[in-house]
C-alpha cells in the first residue's frame, strides 16, 4: 500500500505543475527534481530547502492548498513522512499563513526629516 501511496502522491506533487501554470506560475524546477527523484523524495528534499520561492508564489495567488507543503500534511500521505518533516512543512504553511494575513495592513510612516535652517 505505501508504493501505492507513494505513487499517489508523486502524481499530485506532477499535477501541481499544471495547477500553477493557470495562474501563470511554472515551477519548472520543482517539476524536474520530482521528475528524478520521485515526489516523495523531492518533498523530504525541499521541506528543508530555505530560499524555495514555490510556496511564496503560492501566497500571493492565495492557493497555498496547492502547496507540497498542503499535500504532504493531507492525512492520507502523512505515513509518507517522518515526524520532523511534517513538523518542518506545517511551519512553513504557518508562516504563508502569517504573512498572508499581514499583507497589505502594515503601512510605511513618512516622517519630515529637513530642518529649517537659517542663513546668516
């Protein structure tokens, strides 16, 4: 069952190419390193990974539950990964969820900072 399992999911972390592409983002690498290494593989790989820029991409269009990071904390995979790993992709969706909701309320104080000075 866990080969089947894993298959399952190498297909969905596949499809998400295509989920990405509507809204104009191709994860091309991330496409390729499933590719070689098989979605699972390529999950454990970049759940630890800083500086990916998919799950980012994912919060500015509002579609984090196309994220590996989503599928990987779906009950039906979790068998697929360790503790840690899940651990690491439930803090990194936490995160998008905090800077999702902090997007746009934070707003920049324009402060004078010329004196007058007066000639002599």
């Amino acid at each position: 069952m866990i080969k089947t399992l894993a298959a399952k999911f190498h297909g969905e972390m596949l499809a998400l190419y295509d989920h990405c592409a509507r809204f104009g983002f191709r994860p091309v690498l991330f496409r390729r390193l499933v590719i070689l290494k098989g979605g699972v593989e390529a999950a454990k790989e970049l759940v630890f990974k800083p500086g990916t820029t998919g799950l980012e991409r994912l919060v500015e269009a509002k579609k984090t539950e196309l994220s590996m990071e989503a599928a990987m904390m779906r009950p039906e995979y979790r068998t697929l990964f360790t503790p840690l790993e899940l651990k690491e992709a439930a803090k990194r969706l936490e995160g998008s969820a905090i800077r999702e909701r902090s997007r746009g309320r934070l707003t920049a104080t324009v402060t004078n900072t010329v004196t007058n000075t007066k000639q002599a």
